[in-house]
C-alpha cells in the first residue's frame, strides 16, 4: 500500500516537472523576435557609455555608402554635426542662465557679446575631438557602413571659454568665473538627465 502511495507521489511529481518543462520552453518561443516578425540587430557606437554625461559631450552617427572612405567622412560628419549642436544649446542655456543671474547694464548687448566670443571658442574646440568608437561593415548590398562615436571634454571647453571671455576687455568688469562655472555645470547636468531619459 505504501509502494503504491510513493508509486503516485513520484508520478504526480513526474507529470509537474514535465507540464513545467514545457511550460518554460513555450514561454521561450513567446518571446522570441522572430516569431513576432522581428529581427534584433546591433548598432554600433551607441548605448550608455556613448551618450553625454555631466564630463563629456558625446554623439554618434552612421555613414552608408558605395566607397568606404566616404561611408566615413559622413559618419565623421554626422557626428560633428549632432555634437556641435549639444554643444552650442548647453552653452546657449549657460549664457541665458548666466546673464539673467546677473545685474548688468545692457543685458542684450552682453549677451550678444558672450555668443559671439562662445561661438568662436566652440568652433576650435570642435578640432579637439576624439573618436571612442569606430566600426565598419560591408552590408548585403556590398555598401560600406561606419558607425562612430565622438567626444569632447566639458573641462576643457569651459576652461576655454572661459580664458575667452576673461581677456575681453568689455566684459572684464562684469564676468565672474565661478558663477560661470556653476551655470555650465548645471547646464551639463541637465544634458546628463536629458540623454539619459531617452
């Protein structure tokens, strides 16, 4: 009488396990890409550790082409573009901030003044550039695809922007460094929140 009592335990246990087992597997295919019609694929150069952070400007692009040299030039270009953008709206909310936090006359006429002289700084720190990734694949159409991945130092543009703007003669008396700075520094805070949100 025992045997048997342990004979169906054993066997009730069999049949859990094995409805389990197959309950795991078809759980597996219902998540499956491929059966909802769709592929994952991965793109290079992008993700977390390519998007900007309160110590970087960072931006990422793809060039497609016949010719490999030019599937890279407009990757390269792309990506100069978006981070030239991040860029000058950071800078451009830093002097809005700035300005407006200060008491100065001719608030208009300043501010014209500190975009023009940001302008010019930011144009040659675009020279100062890295490249933290850079990918090339041919694809089925036997096209060229450069997938990259560009930064710029927040440190090092503030720093400049702010040897910039220290030696003009106009603006001496009114700039204040460390208000700047603390003005960039949110500004780079927020574009940190910003990208990490997407």
């Amino acid at each position: 009488m025992k045997t048997r009592k342990l004979q169906s335990l054993f066997l009730g246990l069999g049949v859990l396990l094995a409805a389990g087992l197959s309950s795991c597997g078809s759980a597996e295919k219902a998540v499956s890409t491929k059966a909802q019609g769709e592929e994952l694929i991965e793109v290079f150069c992008t993700g977390p550790e390519y998007q900007s952070d309160k110590n970087h400007f960072r931006a990422s692009a793809i060039g497609e082409s016949l010719d490999q040299m030019v599937a890279k030039k407009k990757a390269g270009t792309n990506a100069r573009a978006e981070l030239a953008t991040l860029i000058q709206s950071t800078v451009q909310g830093t002097i809005d901030n700035y300005v407006n936090s200060t008491e100065l006359n001719n608030v208009e006429q300043v501010e014209e003044r500190f975009e023009g002289l940001t302008r010019e700084v930011i144009n040659q720190q675009l020279n100062n550039i890295k490249v933290i990734c850079e990918k090339q694949t041919r694809t089925a159409q036997n096209k060229y695809k450069t997938y990259i991945a560009l930064e710029m130092s927040a440190k090092d543009l503030e720093e400049a922007i702010n040897q910039r703007l220290s030696q003009e003669d106009k603006l001496k008396v009114d700039y204040d460094y460390e208000k700047f700075k603390k003005t960039f520094e949110a500004e780079m805070q927020k574009l940190q929140a910003q990208q990490r949100g997407f």
